[in-house]
C-alpha cells in the first residue's frame, strides 16, 4: 500500500496546479526529452517518472522555497533590491537556476545535460510560463518545472539501461 503523503508533499503537488503546471504538462516534456532515444516511449512512463521525482523530499523543498519566492514577488512582498530583481527574471541572478540543480542533482549527470538543453528550447508549459506579459511571476517555476522534467528523463533513462 502507497504510505500517507505528508503535509508537504500534499502542499507541494497542490502549488504547482495552482501555479498552472500539471503532471501531465512536465510528462509532455519528458517525452520531448526522450522520444529520441527511446521508439516505444509511452506516456504514462514519462506520467509515472515525473511523479516519481516529485515523490523526493528534496524536490518538494525545492518548489516549495521557489514558488514561495514567486508567489511573494507577486505580491511585492519581497524587499528591495530583491523584489525588483526576482520580479524581472533578472539575468545575472542565477538563484533560480541553483534552486532548480538540487531537483536535477537527485539523478546524476544526465540530468545537467538535459537540464541545460531544455532551459534552450523551452517546448510546452516553459514557454507559457516564460511569457514575461502579465502580472505573474514564474522566475523560480520555469527552472524548477525543467528540472523536474531533466531528473524524471534521467530516472527514465537510468531505468530503461537496466532493462535492456
Ligand atoms: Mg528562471
């Protein structure tokens, strides 16, 4: 039987769908990420994989302190200079993309690559989310929703070497 999922497991699977992103938005870029590689990838594999990752304490910490940070942004509630740099996705702050390497480290090195190469192309929901029109502030999201997507292709990939 599947234990209970604590408090912050539920809270960080409740504000990423709060925040626009579902499972099967990051399953999507999984298989982005992996139909090359892998001719009879299905779906509910990347479904299974995502979900797997976001099981990780280490994981749900990460979303939590990130969409925490966004969420404050939004409603200015952040201190100068920080509110100001968080709020414009400023490029040299770099916090973000640190924040989202302790979800990719959980895999190993496969995940950087993927990483790196998904935060290029920006396919599906990361392109939604880095639309910078509008109120909302996805600075720390978008990095962390790629690396949920680059660690589950890993756990993936890990997985099908195994069995083949
Ligand atoms: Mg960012």
């Amino acid at each position: 039987m599947k234990k209970e999922m604590d408090i912050v497991e539920k809270t960080a699977r409740e504000w990423l769908t709060k925040r626009g992103v579902t499972l099967d938005d990051i399953a999507d870029l999984v298989y982005f990420l992996q139909v090359k590689y892998h001719t009879d990838l299905k779906m509910e594999d990347c479904l299974e994989n995502v979900d797997r990752v976001i099981a990780k304490r280490e994981v749900q910490n990460a979303i939590l302190t990130g969409i925490q940070l966004d969420m404050l942004a939004e409603k200015g509630m952040l201190e100068e200079p920080l509110l100001d740099i968080v709020q414009r996705d400023e490029g040299l702050y770099g916090v973000d993309e640190i924040v989202a390497l302790s979800i990719v480290n959980v895999y190993g090195s496969i995940g950087f690559t993927n990483y790196g190469y998904i935060d290029k192309q920006k396919p599906g929901i990361l392109e939604k989310l880095n639309d910078k029109e509008g109120k909302l502030c996805h600075t720390f999201l978008d990095d962390i929703v790629g690396a949920i997507a680059a660690a589950a292709s890993s756990r993936l990939a890990h997985r099908a070497a195994n069995v083949e």
